[in-house]
C-alpha cells in the first residue's frame, strides 16, 4: 500500500490528511471520522486495513481548525473524569460539531478523493466513524448523497436528539446503507434511541442495521484510554463490527 500524508482546502482552511491507498489502480473510496482524539495510529492502523482490501481511504484530521494533527499529541493517560481534560477535548470537538463544518468538510473531503487518480468515480463512497465520528457519518451522507453509498457507525455518540439537524432526521436525505453499532453503556443511558433510528431507516426506506453490542462505548478502538477504569478496548467484538463493516462496503461501493 501507499500512505501519504497530504493537506488540502476547505471552505474554513487547510486540512492535513492521512491518504492511503493500493499501490495500483483506482479504488472505491472510504473516509474514516475519527473519534474525540483525532487522527493517529490507531486510526491509520485502520486505514492500512482498508487499503489492503482494496479501497483508497482518506483519514483527515477533524480539528484542522485548530492544529494540526502532528501537535495535538498522544491521548495516553487521558482521564475522562478529569473535568479539565475533558474541557480541551470538548473545546476540539466543538470545532467540527458546529453548525454546518462537517457539512462544508465533507463536500471538500469527497471532491478531493474524486480528483485523485486512485479513487474510482464511478464506485460509491464509503464513510466510517466512532464516538463523534458516528453522527458526523450522518451528516456526511446527507451532505453528499449522491456519493455516498455506505455508513458505518461505531458507538457513535448524539445520533438522536433533539436538535433539528440530529442523525436520525438526516436518514431522509440520505442514500446510504447504514451499519450501526451501539455500545451497551450508551444503550443503557438512551434506551429508546436504536428504536428511533430503526424507525427513521424505515420510513425513509433506507437499508440499514442497528445493533447493541456487549462492550463498552469506544469498544473498537484499540488504544482507547480507560482513564483508570477496565479496559475499553473489547478485540472479539471489534473483530466482529468489522467484519460487518465490510461486508457492508463490498454491497454498497459497487
């Protein structure tokens, strides 16, 4: 595979990026939404996957606005019960959950991927996040519908509220098949909202599965941070939500 770290324009500035990609030919494309901690490793780690699959995958750093991804640091010893760590990371969210930036951000993404020689154009466009990243999957899809031809979310967070732009009043606009996989903690604390999101696919005729696992919210991340707590990580159960991921990208970017 090929990795390159590229930087490129959007309507609010200049995007670093992970770009990684077969050696040959062009490709379906994937862009993976990060979770809270942003683009390193472990979120590599998963684009190389991708790759060896055979997709051309873009990891952009969602806080572009605010650094870059080199100088935001490693999320080891990060305590989620500590309120002033937990105020720096809210204040990096905030700067991609604002009104209309993963909107603006995803149209700049997909024209990007679509001027490179390793993405086929005429393959849908997949698109995969965690924690934050699940409800910025969303709003990818119904930003660019006619593009975006997969969603996968892994214990995505906000994915039902009561805002007018929440996940699931987006379904309509969408024309994705949607993978959802809900952590069993977030399950517990908003028991109605996988029956939300079910309804919604089914009104709006979308395709699309919802479905709690027996873990923990950050579950297929493998250097999630328990902030002293047990682990997070749960690798059965990641292995399994990828497995459903992919078999979701090779129905869905024909």
């Amino acid at each position: 595979m090929v990795e390159t770290d590229v930087t490129f324009k959007t309507a609010d500035g200049t995007c670093d990026a992970a770009f990684i990609h077969p050696p040959n030919g062009a490709h379906a494309a994937v862009v993976i939404w990060t979770d809270a901690f942003g683009l390193r490793p472990s979120m590599r780690d998963m684009a190389r996957r991708l790759a060896t699959d055979g997709y051309s995958v873009l990891v952009p750093n969602p806080f572009y606005r605010v650094a870059a991804a080199v100088s935001l640091g490693h999320i080891s010893g990060f305590n989620f019960a500590d309120p002033d760590q937990r105020a720096k990371i809210m204040s990096l969210m905030g700067s991609v959950t604002a009104e209309g930036a993963a909107e603006r951000d995803a149209t700049a993404f997909v024209t990007w991927l679509d001027q490179q020689p390793q993405v086929d154009r005429t393959s849908n466009v997949g698109t995969q996040g965690y924690c934050m990243g699940g409800s910025l999957c969303f709003r990818t899809a119904a930003t660019v519908p006619g593009r975006i031809g997969a969603v996968g979310s892994f214990h995505g967070g906000g994915l039902v509220t009561d805002k007018p732009n929440s996940p699931d009043r987006l379904i309509p606009k969408t024309k994705a098949r949607f993978y959802v996989a809900v952590a069993a903690n977030d399950d517990e604390k908003q028991p109605d909202a996988k029956d939300v999101l079910k309804s919604a696919f089914a009104e709006a005729d979308r395709p699309a599965e919802v479905e709690v696992y027996q873990a923990m919210h950050g579950w297929c991340v493998p250097d999630m941070p328990s902030g002293g707590g047990p682990p997070i990580y749960n690798a059965q159960e990641a292995e399994r939500a990828w497995a459903k991921l992919t078999a979701l990208y090779r129905v869905a970017l024909a």
